[in-house]
C-alpha cells in the first residue's frame, strides 16, 4: 500500500500535482473534493452514485491503465454536457497503484 501522484487540472486551467493513498477505497472524486479542486456544490453532487456527471474529467495521460468504462458510466456520459472522446466520470476511476501518474482535467460545469 502506498500512495500515487495524480496530475490535475480544475476548472480555472491552474494544474495541481496531489498525492492520493491507494489504501483508502478512495475514488478520482473524492481527491478532487479533498484537495478542493473544484468549487463545492459542484463536484460530486449525486455523492458519487455516477447519476450526475458533474464529477466528469477528461483524461489526458494514462488512460490506458484505467478500469474499463460500466454501462452506468456510459448511460451516464451520453447523457451529460461538454462530453469528449476522453471523458470520465471521477467517482468510477478507483484510486489503486495501476494509475499512479494519470494526468486529468476537471470538465466545465454546466
């Protein structure tokens, strides 16, 4: 168990290199929330349930080591503004050492 380094871009384009514990069955959202990346009320609305997409990112380095998208994720994202090729929804992609060194950017919020 240890930590991994995440590269994250908020809304605003300022880039924030956070580390983020993988022993904590902690999600993308969540370590946006806790480093207070995205303004409150803005991030993670649904509380992580994938029913809002306001957690969406697109993902800019790394994707490859990424869990394959669910069918709520999809269902979720086809329905959800500003989405790209490259679109995640924060609250699916689980914190694990797989993705030490994934590069995101916070999607504009509706």
């Amino acid at each position: 168990m240890q930590d991994i380094t995440l590269k994250i871009t908020d809304r605003n384009g300022d880039i924030h290199e956070v580390v983020a514990p993988t022993d904590m069955s902690m999600n993308l959202m969540e370590v946006i929330r806790s480093y207070e990346l995205a303004e409150e009320g803005t991030i993670g609305v649904c509380g992580g349930m994938a029913m809002c997409a306001s957690c969406q990112v697109y993902v800019l380095e790394g994707s490859e080591n990424l869990q394959e998208m669910g069918d709520e994720e999809d269902a979720m994202l086809s329905e959800a503004f500003h989405v790209e090729q490259n679109s995640r929804l924060g609250c699916q992609i689980h914190i694990t050492d797989e993705i030490d060194g994934l590069e995101v950017q916070i999607a504009p919020y509706p």
